[in-house]
C-alpha cells in the first residue's frame, strides 16, 4: 500500500515522468491559483476583459462559479473545485481537458508547489 499522504508534502514521492503513466493525478486536486492570462487563454474571459478591471471579472466569474476567490493583492484567482476536490477541468478518465491552454502553474508542476521536485503521485 502506498505511504503517500496527499495533505502530507514530506511524504510525497520524488518525480519522474514515468510515475504519470497510471497516476490518479492528485496534483489536479491541489489548490490551484491563476493570473488574467492564465483565464484569457482558457477563453474564460474577452481581450477587453484582459485589459479591464480584475474586480470586474472576479464578480462575474465568482458568480458563474468558475472561480471561488480572488485576491486584489497578488491579483490571482482561485479556481473553483468540484465536490471530490478536483479541478472543474479534470475529466472522469483523470485526464486534462484544457490540456494545450493549462494554467501557468499546471505547465510548472512539480518543480513549483507544495514541494518542489515532489508530488503526490497514487496508481489508481
Ligand atoms: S501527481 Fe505527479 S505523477 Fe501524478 S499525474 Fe500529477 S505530476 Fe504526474
Ligand atoms: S487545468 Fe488541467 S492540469 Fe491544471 S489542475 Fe486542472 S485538470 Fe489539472
């Protein structure tokens, strides 16, 4: 039985690409934070919007439960999750289905997050 914990980093397995193939993806389960150019190539908000009020589009994308928050001082959104934890854009078959417009920080995973180099990889 695996050790890893998901809420726990320093149990977390060092990566390798390899552990993808069959991985339940739990890194689409970590909280996950995106700037406006993360949501204008997710074609989640217009060119106009890009250039306009980050409140604005937080309000609009709060209220259409795309995002759960928005912080005015970093300028980053939370993405909303669905009720298992997961990100709203994670198939049924643990696959990504925004895959060639994904948010900066999911281009980035593992070498930034919880624990950089780690992840909490699980075979389903
Ligand atoms: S948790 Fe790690 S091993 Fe699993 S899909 Fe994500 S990056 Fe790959
Ligand atoms: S956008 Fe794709 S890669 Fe990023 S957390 Fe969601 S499902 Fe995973």
């Amino acid at each position: 039985m695996s050790s890893v914990n998901f809420n726990l980093p320093s149990t977390w397995i060092k990566f390798r690409p390899s552990l993808c193939e069959g991985c339940s993806a739990l890194c689409c389960s970590l909280p996950l934070e995106l700037d406006k150019e993360d949501l204008f190539r997710l074609e989640l908000i217009s060119e106009d919007e890009l250039h306009g009020s980050l409140k604005k589009i937080a309000k609009r994308l709060q209220s259409q439960k795309v995002i759960k928050s928005f912080r005015a001082g970093t300028g980053l959104f939370m993405m909303a999750q669905k009720m298992d934890g997961s990100c709203i854009f994670l198939s049924d078959k643990k696959k990504c289905t925004v895959y060639e417009k994904r948010p900066r920080v999911c281009r980035e995973f593992p070498k930034i997050g919880p624990r950089a180099g780690y992840c909490p990889s699980i075979k389903e």
